[in-house]
C-alpha cells in the first residue's frame, strides 16, 4: 500500500510531494485496465520476500528480486502467477524488455 492508496482511502487530497498515484481505484473495480505499466518495489523486512523491483503490464508481470531470482507471468494465460516463466528461451526477448522497462521507469 502507498501513501498515495492511503491518501484516497482516507479522504485527504494527495500531497504534491508524494511520489506515485492511487491504485484504489484499480483495486475497487471502478478501474478495469491499465493504460500503462506499474512498477513495483518490494523492501526486505524479516517475514517477508527479499527485496525487488518488478513491473506489471496489462499482459505480463515480471520480478527481479536481490538475490537473483526472477519472475515472469502471462496474466491472460496464468491470471493467478502460478506458472513462472522466467529462464525459458522462448520467453528470453520478453524478459529482457521487461527489465530493460524496470530500468527506464527507475530514472
């Protein structure tokens, strides 16, 4: 959850300073698609996942996480990211554009 998610949820206009934008309306249905990729980062604390970035698609989900572990789902094929596509050669293009997507969202 971002500030900004926390922000709407609670009522309070959304600092200019916050980086970033609601994903309520996403999440709550009134948003259906998205109209450009999310990037995703996840900070290591004890319990949880190590740490990441990741970027989300329309189509695709890809993580690449600290200790060099990765994550590629087709969400038309695999809705719920049970199959992980990552290190298969026929899915070696779409990972490097998904990373190299990471990369030029991080700037």
């Amino acid at each position: 959850m971002t500030m900004a998610d926390i922000a709407e949820m609670t009522g309070v206009s959304i600092p200019s300073q916050v980086d970033g934008e609601s994903l309520v309306p996403l999440l709550s249905g009134r948003l259906t698609t998205l109209d450009r990729p999310v990037l995703l980062q996840h900070v290591y604390y004890p319990g949880t996942a190590p740490s990441f970035w990741g970027i989300r698609t329309e189509r695709w989900m890809y993580a690449l996480y600290k200790t060099g572990e990765r994550e590629l789902y087709d969400l038309n094929r695999d809705p719920y990211e049970l199959t992980n596509l990552a290190g298969r050669p026929s899915y070696r293009d779409r990972e490097r554009k998904l990373k190299a997507e990471i990369q030029e969202l991080r700037r």
